[in-house]
C-alpha cells in the first residue's frame, strides 16, 4: 500500500510498484534509458523518479513530489497535460 497526499491509496501487488514496471517495460522493451520520460503528481510516484530516469514533476504536483530535487527531474510551471508537454520540451523530446 502506499498512501500519499493524504488522500489517496494504492494498492499493489507484493513485490510489486511503479518503479517495478517501469523497469520491466524498459528491460523488456530494449530502450534506453536517455530514451525514457516519466511523469508524476504525487507522492507515489517517488520510486519511480529514484530510478534516475529523466522525469517531469507537473506544477500541479503534490508537495511531497515537488520537494523532490533528483538531477534529472524537471519541475514545470504548468499543471496536467500542459505541465507534461511543457517537460517534453524540456527534454527536447518535441
């Protein structure tokens, strides 16, 4: 379980997480990881931006995400989708 923002609740699988899938998805995919983005708003999504992953923490995110300083996460002033496109720029992924 993995409780964040205090209010939400996920339930996973044991042995399970998001950073867990993630992993698997890029192993079984064959990417590399300078080839991946990923996306967060909450707490929960934590493991995932710990991978070292280029990542982007949406204006909207929750505090717990925001306050998270990895050297590959990029913080945008827009909020939802245009937070997340907005990163992608970043990255030079569009």
């Amino acid at each position: 379980m993995v409780y964040s923002g205090g209010q939400f609740l996920d339930l996973l699988p044991p042995k399970s997480s998001k950073a867990g899938a993630v992993k698997y998805i890029v192993e079984r995919l064959g990417v590399s990881k300078q080839d991946v983005v990923i996306c967060g708003d909450s707490g929960n999504d934590l493991d995932i931006f710990n991978l070292g992953f280029k990542g982007i923490i949406v204006g909207n995110a929750h505090p717990e995400l925001k306050q998270f300083n990895g050297k590959n996460a990029y913080h945008a002033v827009g909020e939802y989708c245009a937070g997340i496109v907005e990163g992608l720029r970043h990255f030079g992924f569009i």
